[in-house]
C-alpha cells in the first residue's frame, strides 16, 4: 500500500532527510519519500501492517521535529 500525507510546519531540509531515514529502518516499509518543498510524506509499507507502520512513523517524525504534524486524513 501507498499513502501521501501532508506535513505542516516541517522547519528544514535537514530534518526531512532525517525523517526520511528514520522511516526507511522500520521493518515493513519498502519505500518512503519526505519532500520539504511540498510538505509531503510519501509511505508504501506492508498492507497487512500498514497502520501499524504508519504510527511508528509518526513517532519517528516527533522525535526528529517535535512541531511537525502530519495530517492523517
């Protein structure tokens, strides 16, 4: 599966390679894109599991930028 979420308030480059890398070391997820201009968080993880993952990301993202949101609509 594939999703596309939007980041609000993601400050720099720096922190969206971060979380970018953070993201690719969980176990499930076979591809992950965060793109600073757009504000975007790309994830294509196991189905079976995804939200699962998908909450695991999360905690990746505050941990690496405390004020970043990602919009889980």
């Amino acid at each position: 599966m594939k999703k596309t979420y939007k980041l609000i308030d993601l400050d720099c480059a720096n922190c969206a390679a971060k979380m970018e890398d953070g993201i690719r070391k969980l176990d499930g997820v076979t591809n992950v894109s965060v793109n600073f201009l757009s504000q975007k968080l790309t994830i294509e993880a196991d189905d079976a599991r995804f939200d699962e993952i998908v909450q695991k990301a999360v905690k990746v993202c505050a941990k690496i930028e405390p004020d970043c949101e990602i919009v889980m609509r």
